[in-house]
C-alpha cells in the first residue's frame, strides 16, 4: 500500500499514460516523445563516461616507473654510503685512546667507565649519518606518493627482523614504522631535559627508548637494544673478573700467609711464590676472558650495523616497488559495459520507431 501511495504521488503514471498516448499510427512515435527519450539517453551516456574518467584518472595515479628506478637508485647509493660510514666509523672507534684504556690491565680503574665508552660509540661513530640520510630519503619517498597503497606489512612492521630474541618489552617500545609520532608527554620532556643536561656535564648516557617516526627506524630500534643488552652485559663481566681476580689473590695470600705461620720449614720466597701464582694466574684469566669479550663485542656492534642497514635498505624497496600503484580491478567496469548495451539498444529502437 505505501508504494501503490508512492507511485500515484509521483505521477509517474501520468507519464507512461503520455508516452503511451504518443505511439502515433504505425509503430510511429511523437517527436516530443522522442526527444524526451533522447534526452534521457544523452543523459545516461553522459553519466557513463564520467565514470569512465574517473577510472582513468585512477589507473593514471600510479607513480611512473621512472621515480620508482631513480629512487631505487638514490637507496642503493645510500646503502653503499652507509655501510663504509660503518667500517670506517667503527674502525676509527675502536682504534681511539678511549677504547684502549679499557684494555684488561687497566680494567682495574677503568670498569666503571666500560658503559660510557660503550654509548659513545653507539652515539657518535655508529650509523649517525647514515640515520639522517635515511630521514632525507623517507621524504622524498613520501613526496613521490609511494606511500599510498603500499601493503600494511611493509609501511607498519612494527620491529625489524634480526637474529637476536628480544623481549616483549622492548619490540612494543619499538613503535611502527612510517607512524605518526605521537604528542609528547612530560617524561619525553624531562627525559630531553635530562639528556641536555648529561651533554652539558659531558657524559653519554644510554639512548632513550625509540619512539614511531614516519620513516624506517630498524637503526635506531638496533642503537637501543645494543644499548640495553650488550653494554651492561659487558660492564657487569669486567666487574665480576675483577672480583674473581681479588677473590683469588686474597685466597692464595691467605694460603701463604698461613702456610708460613703453621710450618717452619717454610720461607718467605716460598710462600711469596704461592701469592705470585694466584696473581699471575688471575691476572691471565682476566687477560683471556675480557679481551675475548672486547673482541666479540666490537663484532657484534658491526654485524648488528650491518644487519639494521640491510633491513633499512629492503623496508625502503618494499615501499617504491608496491607503493603508489593504482588498483587494476575497476568494479564498475562490468556495470558501465551493461549500460552501454542498453543505450545503444535503446538508440537503435528509437530511430526505429522514429516519426
């Protein structure tokens, strides 16, 4: 009932009853009747290639391969840049005067400042330029307009691929990839201040957490796991060697010590001598064990570099190869066909029936 309302409210058959009444003798229709029909038709045909434009202008949104191959070619530059920036940055770092006087017979004095070594060669000889360079090349890639339609797995990854097992913790502090940063809260600007400060009284203290930046963060994500892992690792073995080595020297000190006050027939040399070999023996140990753990240190630091660049480098190919491309199914296309068919049906029944 409410469409029988409907249809007598809209007049519609008034209409048909007049286009009904124009079919003169014949088959023949009125010219009015006809042109009313032709009207309606230009204007589906009008409406069809409208659509037909925007499909074009869709398919045509695609970025040229040519932007594509001249920014692959500016990330290969970049990545060869960045990893001689890693041998030559690393070698210079670890051939300074800072790093040597942590050598194992200075350790004794110098365990306290394994950390601050550690840190300021993860935050001035490790990668710096290389980060910024790769700041420069997310915007280009973003003012190209890659970053449309590029797969959520290459845009948002929220933390590289490595060989090392990180904990929960840390991959969720790792934030996504090309994200907006968010607003900043009041520990990002006490955390600021204090880092200002530290520069200030001249210490390096450990990298902040890393934050999402709208551009690839696989060096800055590595800079701070190496950072939270590996250093206080390092700095708690010097302090536990020495400690060891103390421990065995008081020990062998004290063997002689008694050794000399219970048995006569002992001499000073000879109990000197038992102290020697706790010295010397701890003093190798320390030797041996801290060298070997400088040694696997420095070439961590260098694979993890080189790990972070090559996981840089494929985040950004992902993105120029897959972002950018306009959808190649068009969904109207099958409806825009049918509708033409039916115009042009339409056009031919009318000149038939023309008056």
């Amino acid at each position: 009932m409410a469409y029988e309302r409907g249809w007598y409210a809209s007049g519609l058959e008034a209409v048909a009853e007049w286009v009904a009444e124009g079919a003169g003798e014949e088959g023949k229709v009125k010219p009015a009747v006809a042109e009313l029909v032709e009207s309606v038709l230009d204007g589906v045909e009008g409406r069809i290639k409208e659509s037909e434009k925007r499909a074009e202008v869709r398919e045509g949104g695609s970025v040229p391969g040519e932007v594509r191959e001249k920014l692959v070619g500016e990330v290969e530059a970049w990545a060869e840049r960045a990893h001689g920036e890693l041998r030559d940055g690393l070698g210079g770092a670890f051939g300074t005067g800072a790093w040597r006087r942590l050598s194992w017979w200075r350790l004794i004095w110098r365990v306290d400042d394994v950390g601050f070594v550690c840190n300021e060669v993860l935050e001035r000889r490790w990668l710096m330029e290389a980060e910024r360079e790769v700041i420069y090349l997310a915007g280009r890639i973003s003012q190209a307009g890659l970053l449309q339609g590029a797969p959520a797995s290459s845009v948002s990854t929220a933390a590289p691929t490595s060989r090392r097992t990180e904990e929960k913790e840390e991959e969720e502090a790792y934030g996504a990839l090309w994200s907006t940063p968010p607003p900043p809260t009041l520990g990002d600007i006490v955390d600021v201040k204090a880092a200002k400060d530290s520069d200030i009284d001249g210490e390096i203290l450990p990298p902040p957490p890393p934050t999402s930046q709208p551009w690839p963060s696989h060096i800055q994500q590595t800079r701070y796991s190496l950072s939270r892992t590996t250093v206080p690792s390092l700095q708690a073995l010097g302090q536990s060697l020495l400690l060891q080595a103390l421990s065995i020297t008081a020990l062998t000190g004290a063997i002689s010590a008694l050794a000399y006050i219970s048995v006569s027939t002992t001499t000073i040399y000879e109990a000197g001598a038992v102290v020697a070999f706790g010295v010397v023996w701890s003093m190798r140990r320390v030797q041996k064990k801290w060298e070997q753990a400088r040694k696997f240190w420095e070439g961590e630091v260098r694979e993890e570099g080189r790990v972070a660049l090559k996981e840089t480098e494929e985040s950004l190919r992902t993105i120029i190869q897959t972002g950018g491309r306009a959808e190649s199914i068009d969904e109207d296309s099958e409806q825009r066909n049918i509708a033409k068919k039916a115009v042009e049906e339409a056009r031919e029944a009318l000149e038939r029936v023309k008056g």
